[in-house]
C-alpha cells in the first residue's frame, strides 16, 4: 500500500520562502508517516542523504518515502519498498522542453492529442521525475534514456490530478494507493 499525504499549505510566505517551507513541511509529514508506520517517536526519525541526494531515514529500512513540492502544494508518498513521486502544478506547458528532453514516443502520446496535450505533458514530466526519483539517481540518470510510455520499463507508474496539481508515483511493482489529506500544521511544532 502506497500512502499519498498531500497538503496545500495557506502559511503566507514570499515565493522565495515557498519553497524553503515547502521542503520544512515535507520532511514534517515523513517524520509523521514515520511515526505511524513504525510506531516509533517521530522526533527519533534521523535523516540522511545518499551521494545522489536522495534523502532517507537511518536504520528505517522498510520504510521508504518521496517527497515533493510544487507551488504551495506538497507531497509525500511512503511505502515499504523504494517509490518515486513528482507532483506539478497544472498550467500551461513549456512544449519545448519536450521536444528536448522526452523521447520520439513521449512526444508522439503528447502531440497526438490536441485537446489533451498540456495535461499529458505534466503526465510525461512527473513520470520521468517519479522514476528518477524511485531509482535515486535524480537527474544524473538522463532523462532522454527512457521512456515512461514503454510498457516494458520494469516500473509501475500511475498519475493522478488532485486540486488543479497532476502527481505521479513510481514503485517496482503495482500496488494500492490512498490519499491523506494533511492539515496545515502550526508552525511552531515542526521540526528544523
Ligand atoms: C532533485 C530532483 C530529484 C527533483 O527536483 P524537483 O522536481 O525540482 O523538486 P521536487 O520538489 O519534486 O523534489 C524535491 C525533493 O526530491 C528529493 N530528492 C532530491 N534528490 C533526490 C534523488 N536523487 N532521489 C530521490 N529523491 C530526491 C528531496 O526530498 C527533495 O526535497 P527537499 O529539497 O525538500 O529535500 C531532480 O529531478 C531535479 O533537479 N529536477 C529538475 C526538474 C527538471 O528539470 N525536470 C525536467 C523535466 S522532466
């Protein structure tokens, strides 16, 4: 089972500051999940980064997390095995970006749908973010290397819209999801 907490925060910060929160509030709600997947203390949850900057928990080995952020919603996703997950927010795309960094059949399922090509392009994006994400290498894996339409990837993918945001998730294998919505917390009980 793969649980999604979401939060659109409503602390009012400059943008510069939005993502500085943005990243505080994430690492709150793995602290949160932490707790309740293990049961142990989250203020016990210590974090680490690998060399690739794929950030995990010490010692928590079955537990296993994603985060992201994107304009003032944040995500996370937890699972008991490695998992991706990139969230965007819905507005009109940079095509160009396709044709530079997507491969020949990304394009194709983009363009082939006039009236769908700007949410199928966050479809694409979030995809190969996710995927990049569950593998850890973030973007030294080249994002032109694969193709998150090919059936044969050896991932489970999966997109969903929530609140005028797209999200995708990637793990090994296909697996239950939820969605949790998370509460603003009050910014004085969260953890720097
Ligand atoms: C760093 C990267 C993994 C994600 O960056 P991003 O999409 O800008 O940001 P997101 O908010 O979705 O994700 C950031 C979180 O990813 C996590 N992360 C960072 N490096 C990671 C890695 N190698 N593996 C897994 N997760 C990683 C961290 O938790 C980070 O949160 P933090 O900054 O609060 O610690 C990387 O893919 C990147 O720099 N992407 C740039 C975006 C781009 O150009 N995309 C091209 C179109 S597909």
């Amino acid at each position: 089972m793969i649980d999604i907490y979401f939060l659109k925060t409503d602390l009012l910060t400059s943008k510069s500051e939005q993502k500085k929160l943005c990243s505080l509030l994430g690492y709150e709600i793995v602290r949160q999940a932490y707790s309740a997947f293990t049961g142990k203390d989250k203020a016990s949850a210590e974090f680490a980064v690998l060399n690739n900057g794929k950030p995990l928990i010490k010692g928590a080995d079955n537990f296993h997390f994603s985060i992201s952020h994107s304009g003032n919603a944040v995500a996370v996703a937890v699972s008991s095995s490695p998992l991706g997950l990139d969230i965007e927010i819905l507005k009109p795309a940079n095509l160009k970006i396709a044709d530079r960094f997507f491969t020949q059949a990304e394009n194709a399922y983009i363009f082939d749908s006039p009236t769908d090509t700007n949410r199928r392009f966050f479809e694409i994006w979030t995809k190969k973010e996710a995927v990049i994400k569950q593998s850890g290498m973030g973007l030294a894996q080249g994002l032109e290397g694969f193709d998150v339409t090919d059936t044969d990837l050896g991932r489970w993918l999966c997109t969903l819209e929530k609140d005028g945001f797209i999200l995708s998730i990637c793990a090994e294998k296909a697996e239950d999801f939820r969605i949790i919505e998370v509460e603003n917390p009050k910014i004085n009980n969260i953890q720097t």
